[in-house]
C-alpha cells in the first residue's frame, strides 16, 4: 500500500514524491497534528510524547483519503515526464542524499552543490 504521494509541476520539471506505507504515514501526520511537532533540529533533546487514542473510524478515513489522493498524483505523473522519488530510498538516509540531489539538480538543470548534504531538521 502506497503512501503519501506529492505531484509537483514545475516549469523546470515535475517530480513525484512516494512514501511506500499509508499506515506509516497516516500515523506519523496524526501524531505531528496531534503534538503540533513536525520537525525537531538534531542534537536538540525532545519532550515525551504523552499517549492519545486515535479513534479507528478518524483514522481508517484519513487513511482512505490519502490512498485516494495518491492514486490520483501518481495517474497525473503517468502522463507527464517527471522525477520520480521515493522517501524510503531516496531521502529517509543521509547516505542517500547526495545521489538525490544530484538527481534532483539534474531534472531543474542547474549544479549539484559541493560537499555532502546535510540538515539540522530530525523527525521527532
């Protein structure tokens, strides 16, 4: 089951970015709502989050919505050249980073950048 998908159309390009699991997805937006924490900086010491209860029906809905939209991100992609990512391969490792983007520098036309890639941003 295919997570979130984000279609982008750009004068440079288009890009289509997957994540590879609605669930994972689902509960990782449902808990960034639920904290107001969608990012944290590395290095930073973050809170506990306390326990909440996520009713089935709220998320079995949020996560037919997601699988609907993403179906239809990934029918629009398939009929226009564009850069295909995928977060668990392309972006979930530093290790990957570089190669991706290089890749996404390629698409837009421009030099990827010297030296490693890096971000101080860490998922909670």
């Amino acid at each position: 089951m295919t997570g979130l998908v984000v279609f982008s159309l750009g004068r440079s390009g288009s890009t289509l970015l997957e994540r590879l699991s609605s669930f994972a997805i689902t509960i990782s937006a449902l808990v960034a709502r639920e904290t107001q924490r969608f990012h944290g900086k590395q290095g930073q010491i973050e809170p506990d989050i306390a326990p909440f209860a996520i009713a089935p029906d709220q998320f079995l809905s949020i996560l037919r919505n997601r699988e609907q939209s993403a179906r239809r991100c990934r029918e629009i992609a398939a009929s226009v050249p564009h850069l295909h990512l995928v977060y668990e391969h392309d972006l979930a490792s530093p290790d990957c980073w570089t190669i991706t983007v290089e890749r996404i520098c390629a698409q837009i036309g421009i030099e990827p950048p010297a030296g490693p890639v890096t971000t101080h941003l860490q998922k909670p």
